[in-house]
C-alpha cells in the first residue's frame, strides 16, 4: 500500500522544479512586454528625430 501511495505523492524536487518553471515563465513575460515599450519607444523617438529633420517644408514621397 505505501508503495502505491508513493507513486502518486509528488517529489519535492519535482514540485520546486514546478515552482521554479513557473516563476521563469512569468519572468519571461514581464521581460517580453519590456520589450515590447522598448521598442514602441525607439520606434516614436526615430519617427520624432525624422519628423523634425524634414521640418515644415516636408512633402508626401510620392508627391
């Protein structure tokens, strides 16, 4: 009986391997959506920088 009970208990080290997959997924996310502002920020500062060097005088490329 205590064998049969056993298979079925979690280990220890396979619950804290649990934790610790859980705790570095979240991570990764929190990591990705930095990321993510990062880049929405570099993308707004190079589009201000080009927005300011074609000053008032700018036209459509296609023009």
């Amino acid at each position: 009986m205590a064998k049969a009970l056993f298979g079925h208990v979690v280990a220890p080290a396979a619950l804290r391997v649990a934790e610790e997959n859980a705790v570095l997924r979240a991570r990764v996310r929190r990591l990705e959506q930095e990321l993510e502002e990062l880049r929405a920020q570099r993308d707004a500062a190079i589009a201000h920088e080009l927005l300011s060097l074609a000053g008032d005088n700018a036209e459509p490329a296609l023009a």
